[in-house]
C-alpha cells in the first residue's frame, strides 16, 4: 500500500520514516491540520483522545524545522510528565528523517542543572516539555525564546484544569509576535478563550466532533456495587475477564493505593501511577508496561492522558470521575487502532444522579451484573422509576419522602416508601370520584332549574 502521507509534500525521508513506523493512512485530524501547519497556519484543533493529532503537528514542525540553525524554533508544551513524554517519544521516532536535528526533553522533577548545562553544550531546536520547566529554562536563558516560530500547547483543557494557564501565558509572552502557534485540546472552555484571543489572530479553527462519544470498537458495561467491597470487586471482575492489559483508574492517590496494595496482595503483578510517585520511578513503570511486564495498571486522572501504551483490552473505573470529560478520556486508552476493548464503570448505591449526567453527554451504558463468577446482562437501573413515571404521579410530598428515605438507606424502606405510595393513591381516587359525585350533583340540579 503507497503511503497516503505523500499528498503533503513531506520530505522523502520523512515519508520514508513513517513507513517504517507504520503510519500509511492520515487521521481526519491530520488530514486537516498537516496541509495547513506545513504554510504556518495558526491553528486551534479540537478532538478526541486518539486522533491522532500529535502527529498531526509534529509532522509539519519537523519538516520545516532548519536543522543548520543553531538555535530553538519550537516548543511544544505539556500538562504532564507522561503526555511530554509521550510527544517526546514520537519526535525520536522521527528524528532520524532529519539530519543534525536535536530534540529536547525538558520537564519537572529531573535535574534542572544538568539539562542547563547540556544547553550550554548543544542547544536544541525542538524543545518538548512541562510548562513550569519549560518557563524556569526561558527565564534562566538556557532556552531562547526570541527565536521560537512555533509554539504548540497540546491538552490545553487539560492544562486550565490543572492550573498551569498563567505559565503557558508567561511563556508565549517570550516568543515573537510573529508566531504560528497551535493549540490542541479534547474540548475548548470558556475559561481558555482569554488566552486563545491574546495570542492567536484569525486562527483556523478545525473541530472534529467524533460520531459517538465512546468509540463503537468498545463495550461500554455498567455494574452496580450494591454494597460491595469495591477491591474485592474488581479482584473479580480482572479474573473473570483476565484482560490483555487493564488500566483501572480511581479517582485519588489515597484510592490507587489502596487498590492497588489489594490486588497486590492478592499474587497479581500490577503497577501504579500518579502524582505521588517519583517521576523516575513513574517512567521507570511507563517503559515496564509499554515492555509488557504488567497485566494491570491502577492510575489517577493525571496519567489518563498521558498513558499511550498499545494493547489496552479493558479499562475499569472503579470510581465516576469528578470530571465528566476525564470518563471519556479513561475509556478513550482501549478500543483504539481498530483494536476492541471493554469498558467496565462501578457505581455506588446514590451515584444514579452521576451516570445520568454521563448519559446525558451521548454515553450509553450496557448494564452488567456479576452472577456465578460470570459477567451476565442486568436490568435498566431506571426500570422502578420508568414504571412509577407511567403508572404513578407522585405528589411532591410523596416524591420529598422518597429521596428522604433512599438517602437514609434504612432497613425496609422500599416496602415503606411503597405503602404511602398505595395509601396515597388510595386517597386520590376517593377524591377523585368525590369531586366526580358533586359535578354529577351540580349538572343535575342545573337541569332542573333549566326545565322549570
């Protein structure tokens, strides 16, 4: 099959370099931004996790980076240490389609002073990295901005979320006006625009809505906890399903740890990632798992972007996110690459509210239920209320009584909550054929007045 990548005018050697890694067929988003980045196009791009669009910049910035130049021409800017690193190890893979060219990777928790004596050295023309070490390297002049023509800030939703804006803005205040920057996120919030109008001028914006919010290639089951210990929980579910490779995110260290100290404990060989763990630690377990010597991952929303490892057969959320966008990018690490994945959600006795809300966003969920150590199709968790909806009109005592007694979880109030149901219907219809009996009474007597 001829490369498809072709149609861009790339050099040679880098079509020939990403035939070698495979890439043949362009993504939809790079479809869009390749063409347009290659004549310095300012660009804001919005889509989904796994599209592609890491390629889709630094195609363009590779290819018309000037390796004979000693000096910095872009950088490329990251919320995390994993989704740096992530960019990182997809410049290297093109790297050697450029002769001379040098790549930098620049971010928190390494040895500042090394890297700015490395600089010293031999300066770099792609600087990749987290935004604060990116700014202490600009404001130490190891890095120089004034001669910076591109500038990338990826995740950038990700990167308000995380408070690191005002950094990305000290940064970009360093560079040229004369700048084509990109900006690529999974959604753009009001919040960003600020920022967005400071720096960009007419920018192209290319938005790419995917058809469904979960991909089709992945099963999206939903299980009800029902009271049960959630780590014995999942313990089950890993060895009924026993995935390839499984990523089950929590939302809290506290939760990874706890989660992942049981499965542990339990013979099985799992990882951990979060913010708690030592950055050379956390790439010291990103390159095991790429190497396939876990089965399992326990991760906080912080690696959720930045693991890109291939394989990922299930995804379990043991917790609903806070974030309704980090559920899409949780579920968004299987399924991908034409590959299938299954995506298992627990919910806890008062989360209904919480999946309404993810429902509501287009998710829809497959409920699932654990039944003689098998995953077998459940009930619509709705079912009661759909059926009290038709048949029932609760009044607003009634309805004020039931949302009382169900967040009390005392014993029997189902049967409670029942009974007034019945009393209170039994009362209405009295009512009912007592206000019938009156009108009857009333149309009667005005007969009779009518014929006297």
């Amino acid at each position: 099959m001829e490369n498809q990548f072709k149609q861009y005018d790339l050099r040679p050697e880098l079509i020939e370099a990403l035939t070698n890694n495979d890439f043949v067929k362009p993504t939809p988003i790079q479809e869009k931004v390749i063409p347009k980045a290659l004549r310095g196009k300012s660009i804001i791009g919005q889509s989904q996790t796994g599209s592609g669009k890491t390629l889709a910049f630094l195609l363009p910035i590779i290819n018309n980076v000037d390796p004979s130049e000693n000096e910095l021409q872009t950088v490329i800017t990251a919320p995390s240490r994993e989704l740096a690193n992530q960019i990182y190890e997809a410049a290297k893979q093109l790297q050697g389609a450029r002769d001379g060219l040098r790549i930098g990777r620049f971010v928190g928790g390494t040895d500042r002073g090394r890297q700015e004596k490395k600089l010293e050295e031999n300066n770099v023309h792609i600087a990749i990295g987290t935004p604060g070490r990116i700014l202490d390297l600009l404001t130490d002049e190891a890095l120089m901005g004034h001669t910076v023509r591109t500038f990338v800030v990826d995740e950038a939703d990700m990167t308000l979320d995380m408070g690191f804006l005002d950094t990305v803005d000290k940064i970009a205040s360093t560079f040229p006006e004369k700048l084509q920057m990109m900006v690529f996120s999974a959604t753009i919030p009001q919040k960003l625009q600020p920022f967005l109008k400071k720096y960009m001028s007419s920018p192209l914006i290319i938005e790419l809505k995917p058809q469904s919010v979960i991909a089709d290639s992945v099963d999206n089951w939903l299980i009800a906890k029902k009271g049960r210990n959630t780590n014995e929980l999942i313990f089950k579910l890993l060895k009924i399903a026993n995935p390839y490779l499984a990523l089950i995110f929590a939302n809290t260290k506290t939760s990874v740890d706890e989660i992942h100290d049981y499965l542990k404990h339990q013979g099985l060989r799992v990882a951990k990632i979060h913010g708690g763990v030592e950055p050379r630690e956390r790439r010291r377990t990103m390159k095991a798992v790429a190497a396939q010597k876990y089965q399992y991952v326990v991760a906080t929303d912080l690696a959720a972007r930045g693991i890109d490892v291939k394989g990922v057969s299930h995804v379990i959320n043991a917790e609903i996110p806070s974030d309704n966008e980090f559920f899409i990018h949780r579920v968004g690490r299987t399924g991908r690459n034409g590959m299938t994945g299954t995506a298992i959600t627990l919910y806890a006795p008062g989360e209904e509210n919480k999946i309404a809300e993810l429902e509501a966003m287009g998710i829809k969920f497959t409920p699932k239920a654990i039944k003689n150590d098998e995953i077998v199709d459940s009930h619509d968790r709705n079912r009661r209320v759909k059926r009290t909806k038709e048949n029932e009109k609760l009044s607003q005592t009634m309805y004020g009584m039931l949302k009382k007694e169900q967040k009390k979880h005392k014993p029997g109030y189902k049967k409670k909550v029942r009974k007034a149901v019945e009393k209170e219907a039994w009362f209405n219809r009295r009512v009912e054929k007592r206000e019938a009996l009156r009108a009857n009474k009333r149309k009667n007597k005005s007969k009779g007045l009518n014929k006297a």
